[in-house]
C-alpha cells in the first residue's frame, strides 16, 4: 500500500519535471525571468506583489500567476495593480501549485510582451518546496513574526529557494524575534542564500527589492 | 494517472480513518480527551503549550504528541515541562500528521495515568484538514499577524475545528488586523465555532483557555 502510494507519486513528480522543463524553455524563449514566491500563509506575498506592481508596474510589465486555495481574494487584491494576473485554482485538497498549472496559465500571458513574472504559490512551508515550477529561482517569504527557527524546521523549503525575504520588519521593536539567529538558522541549510530586509507597510527595504528585480530582467535580456 | 492516484488517496484517508476510530475508542476507554493543535507555521502552538504544561501541569496530568518535520526543536522546548512527551517525526515530505502516527505514540503515553493530550500537528493550514487523527476536537491557532482572511482562503480547516484560539493579541495595537472582521470571516465559513483571544507572551487570556481544559478534562471523567 505504501509502496504503490509512493511509485504513484514519483510518477508523478517525474512528469511535474518534465513539465517544469517546459515552462523553463517557454521562458527562456522569451528571456522572461519568473520568481516562484513561497512562505507560510499570512506572510505577506500578496502585500509584496502589491507594492511592487505600483512600484515596478509603470517601468516593467509584470505578470502574476496566483495560486489560492479556495477563495480569489489574492487575485482580486491584485487585479487592481496589473491586467496580466491569471489565477491558477488549487483543487481537492491540494497544497500547492504543479508546473501544469503553470504552463496552462503562460497560455494566457502574452510573454513577447512581459518583463517578468511572478507565481504567488500557496501559502505553505512544505508542499511547494518538492515542486519545480520552472522558475528562475524560488523566493521564500519569512516573516519576523513567526520565529528564528524557521529554516530548521522546514529546510527543504529554504534549501529550495535561492532568496529570503524578510517580511513585517516594522514589527520588529515589539517581536522578541532576533535576526542574527534567523540569519543563522537559515544560512545553515543553504548557505549559498541571499537576504532582504522588507516592511511593505512602511516601504523600508523595497529600494533593494526593485533594485533586485530590475537586474535580473535586465541580465535575462542579456541572455 | 490522475484516476490512479485519486484511488489510491482514498483507500489511503479510508484506512486512516479506521485507524482514527481506534484511536478514539483507546481514548474514550480511558476517559481522555484529546485536543488537536493546527496552525500556519509559527503562529505561536509551541509556546501555548509551554504556558499550558507550566499552568496547568500542577494540576492537570498532560501528555504531549508533537509532530516537527524535520527538527526536535518543538520536542526540546516541551520535554522541560513534562515528562509525557512523544515525538512523533514526520518524514518524506509529509505534511500532517496521520492517525497511525497518533496510535503508535500512544503506546508510548500511560493513559490510565492520563488527563489530557495535545497532539501538535505540523504547522500547515491546508494538509492536516484532511486527517482525523481521532481527537476529540481540532483546535485552530489563528495569530492575528496573519491577516483577517485565513478562514476564507483556507476554510477546511476553519471548518473541521471546533476552537480558535486568537494568538498573539498583545501585537494587535501595531497591526492592522481588524478582530471583528476576523471573527466574520471564521464564523462565515463555520457558525460553531468557539473564540479564545489569547496572548501566550503576556498571558492574556489564557486564564478562559485553562478553564476550558480543566471543564473538558471533568467532562471527560463524567462521561
């Protein structure tokens, strides 16, 4: 029983890659960079993406791929800032988005027109770790509210990303949450990890984040 | 393919809910109850039971089930406030904790000498909405940093608990989290449910929680 369940799920992963692969050539085709935004729920994706659609939007044209569980409250949050959101419904259960949805939802975004794009997955710190979605890289969101440990408690998920965002940074004079050991704990499992130190309720920290963003559609050009 | 696992999925939640029934009936034999704790990650299970075992250990004779994925961390911090703790590891990726897991813990736990169990499921609000794990009641910890939709986009598991528990309320004056919004949200998805407002750090609250505990735990006894 046990075993089937597990040569049943390889098969379908090894069919995920394949169509991460897809998604992957899709993109380099068209030298679009596409960020796979992962964290907890309630860390603060949705909040970013809306910043940084107001921010970025009149330089960049971004597109978002939106992956929420049972409601569209993300994609109407965001509909506001783009016309390039298309909404991936996560069905049955399911924690996380696949690469089909992905490359399903890429049907809809006109990519010869696109400098970026961003996939808000759902808000989980394990499931979406094991899936490649055919991103650049994935981008975990860790908020200073919810503990240093973080990192060692759910390392795949932070193994996996190649950036962490720190979120909620206004927060910190209240929080007993201390930064060193977050940095600590998370350069444990991957120490090859790039930091961001964000508020997106005062702005701090966002120059970088733009900064960032920018670079990496300019050298996707390059490519 | 898809058929394929959907079948194996269900033969798999249908034996873990005869697994569930037996643990209820170990549990019912020896007049326990059982509360399961759910949360995202880091909204504050571990450092509610610190609390509980300190307050209520005197007392209340409390057994401990806690489900990390990767680390002890949680089973470190909890092991210097009881002696009745049973780790529980959650590997292969795995999400929730099932209720075959639960069983064997158990055997570790001394039931006849037993008052209550928590069960500290993995930090996911998606995954362990899915599995019975033969407690008396789901119990949804709810940090007001996470924002007032939780209920909304993840309403299984508001669905499937009984209580929410409020959690870090001593933030609320530095959030723009909206209490009664939050209270609409849950209540929308499930009119049953029942509210703790809670601060584990300043103890607020906490005094209704372990009235509560002690009245299930007489419940219990009567039964």
């Amino acid at each position: 029983m046990a075993v089937r369940t597990i040569e049943v799920r390889e098969r379908v992963m090894a069919r995920n890659d394949e169509l991460a692969a897809d998604v992957r050539r899709l993109l380099a085709e068209h030298r679009v960079p596409a960020f796979n935004l992962v964290s907890s729920p309630g860390s603060g994706k949705t909040l970013l993406l809306e910043r940084t659609l107001q921010e970025l939007g009149g330089r960049l044209r971004i597109a978002v791929i939106t992956g929420d569980v049972q409601t569209q409250n993300d994609a109407d949050r965001l509909s506001r800032y783009t016309d390039r959101l298309v909404q991936a419904v996560v069905t049955g259960g399911a924690c996380h988005l696949d690469a089909r949805q992905i490359l399903t939802a890429l049907e809809e975004v006109d990519l010869a027109n696109t400098d970026l794009v961003f996939i808000e997955n759902v808000g989980n710190l394990v499931c979406p770790a094991s899936w490649d979605l055919g991103e650049a890289a994935k981008i975990v969101l860790f908020s200073t509210t919810e503990g240093e440990d973080k990192p060692a408690k759910y390392p795949k998920m932070f193994q996996q990303s190649s950036y962490a965002v720190f979120t909620k940074m206004d927060l910190l004079p209240h929080l007993t949450f201390e930064m060193e050991k977050a940095k600590a704990q998370a350069l444990e499992v991957n120490p090859d990890l790039s930091f961001f130190f964000t508020s997106a309720r005062t702005g701090d920290g966002l120059d970088e984040w733009y900064a960032f963003l920018e670079g990496q559609v300019a050298e996707a050009r390059r490519a």
